[in-house]
C-alpha cells in the first residue's frame, strides 16, 4: 500500500507542479504506534523543486503542495514534512 500512496503522491504533484526535482519518502516505520499511524494513514517527506514555486514565498509554496495533495490529507497522509528546492 506504501508504493501505491507514493504513485499517488507522485501523480498528483507531477500533474499539478510539473517539478524539476521530485524525491518522495515514507517516513511511516518510524511512526508505528503514533495516533495517526494507528488509522492507517501515512507519514511522508517531500523534497520537490518546481518552476512554480519562482518568486513565492516558503509559505505560499507549501500551500501550492498541499492543494495538490488534497485528496490524500487525511486518509492517506497523516503527517507531511515538505522541503522546497529553490
């Protein structure tokens, strides 16, 4: 289920972001007996860099990357560190 919530992630950031650079990691094992973990939803690192992000701020960027990962919020992703590569 792990590769498959990662796809997603991928496909939905790919469509919406078209990134440059795109590195997706699932943080979940770390988690296991956390409250969110419990519910199945996962916990997952994104390093991304996107032409969109030009001249936004931190703030807006993150906001751009959580529009595009809204379907997934809260019952595939409990927990979602993103760094933006400018």
């Amino acid at each position: 289920m792990t590769s498959s919530r990662i796809d997603r992630i991928r496909t939905l950031l790919q469509m919406e972001l078209q990134p440059t650079q795109l590195e997706i990691i699932d943080e979940s094992a770390k988690h296991i007996g956390h409250v969110g973990a419990a519910g199945g939803a996962g916990h997952f690192q994104v390093h991304i860099k996107s032409e969109q992000f030009l001249g936004k701020s931190t703030i807006a960027c993150h906001r751009l990357v959580y529009q595009a990962l809204d379907s997934m919020m809260i019952k595939d992703i409990h927990a979602l560190s993103i760094l933006i590569q400018q």
